[in-house]
C-alpha cells in the first residue's frame, strides 16, 4: 500500500479523478469518464441517492492521517480527520433534533477571554449553544464561565473548543444556521487529527461509525473523506489484464 501511494506515476494517476465504486460502473470499463486512478467516490452517486459504504476491512495508517482499508470492490484511503468530523456532525444534529445533546459537566467552571463581540454572541446566542450542550455564563465583558460543553467533545480543551464554536457564530450566515454553524465548528475542533496515531481499535471502530453516517463520502468542509479505487484501476495500474 505504501508503494502505491509513494510511487510517482500511481501519484499522479492518484491526483487525476474519481472512481466508480459500487455503482454499475459506467466509469469503471470505459464509456464512462476517463478515470485514471484514485476517485473521489463522491461524484458517483445520483444526487439525493443515499450512498451507503461498503463494509470495509483496515489494512492500516499512513503518515498517521489516513486509514487504508480493503473494500469487496477495491482498496480504499479514508482522511481520519474528515471522517471522525462527518460521524460528529451527524451525531450532534442527530441529537439536537431529538432535543437531547448531551451534556458534559465541567468539575470547575473554566474561564474563557473572548473579544468583546464574542463575548456578545454567547449572550444573543444562549439558546443556540445551550441545545449543543453548551453551558456558558457571560462573567465581564469578555470573560465567559464554561460550565458544560457537549459530551461529544468531552476530550477536548473546554476554552479552546468554546473560543472556536463562538467565533464561528460571527461567520456569515442566518441566524437560522448557527446552531449547524456550531455543529461544525465543534465536530471539526473535536475530531481526530492527522497526525493523530490511531490503533487498530479506533480504526475499526471510525470505519463503522462513518459507514453509519447519512453520508460517508463528503465532509461539511465540502472536502472527500475518502477515495478509492475500483480492482479494474488496480489492473490498470499494474498493466495487467
Ligand atoms: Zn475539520
């Protein structure tokens, strides 16, 4: 698997497209688009279909950022980071919906310094961030008191991640999407990082949480999390067949 990725032309090939899996593969034998290697599995389904990923077996990490599996159709490469963010994601709006994210009790308040206009939004945005699991008390002018954050982002630095989700409500947008602007701003400061080492039970497992999500192939960031390549891209690499 390190070979394939090392090498320069399988780079290069990499870097061309996108790959048909589990689709009845226009794409895959020719007629299709003039796929040249790795694709991002994304552009292959229908939109409003929903894509659902097959069960994958990890083979390992590379370069501790991402997870390569073996798939019943071809070999996969998942980005750690944009998975873990994907399974987040889901997760938080999933429980928002129901009207239960979880909270996470802090031992102690922490405090937190904010700029003054964040500081604001933790006021105008206290409903917001309270259906999150965010428990925060406006302290001063730009100190905020953490109580809870989410339990989702239970591993995380409470002051960084609250700092990230308030000034992601100063982004562009409608009030409307603040409560999905935190959902991102949380599931990405949470989220495993590249870099991170993962063994091979948080391999497993980050597989079978983001083959559970609604959409396994595309991160919020609009970025793959995955890309693969079909048996038939393998042959064509090795000049088989
Ligand atoms: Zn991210």
């Amino acid at each position: 698997v390190r070979h394939v990725v090392a090498t320069g032309s399988a780079v290069a090939s990499i870097a061309a497209s996108a790959l048909p899996l589990s689709l009845p593969a226009s794409g895959m034998a020719g007629g299709g688009p003039p796929a040249a290697g790795i694709r991002e599995t994304q552009a292959i389904y229908p939109p409003g279909a929903r894509p659902t990923l097959p069960r994958l077996a990890p083979l390992g990490q590379v370069f501790d950022t991402y997870i390569v599996a073996e798939g019943p159709d071809g070999l996969y490469i998942v980005d750690q980071h944009a998975a873990h963010e994907r399974v987040l994601y889901e997760r938080l709006l999933a429980a928002h919906r129901r009207g239960g994210v979880s909270e996470q009790l802090l031992a102690m308040p922490v405090p937190v310094e904010l700029t003054p206009a964040d500081a604001a939004r933790v006021t105008a945005h206290r409903d917001h961030l309270a259906s999150l699991g965010f428990d925060l008390e406006a302290f001063g002018a730009r100190t905020v008191l953490i109580r809870a954050i989410p339990a989702q982002a239970a591993g995380a630095a409470p002051d960084a991640l609250v700092q990230r989700a308030v000034a992601a409500l100063g982004e562009e947008g409608d009030h409307d999407d603040a409560v999905e602007r935190l959902a991102i701003a949380t599931a990405c400061h949470t989220a495993i990082r590249a870099g991170d080492r993962l063994g091979p039970d948080a391999i497993t497992a980050l597989l079978a949480d983001l083959a559970a999500t609604e959409d396994p192939f595309t991160c919020f960031h609009g970025r793959p999390t995955m890309v693969a390549a079909g048996r038939h891209e393998l042959e064509r690499w090795f000049l088989r067949g």
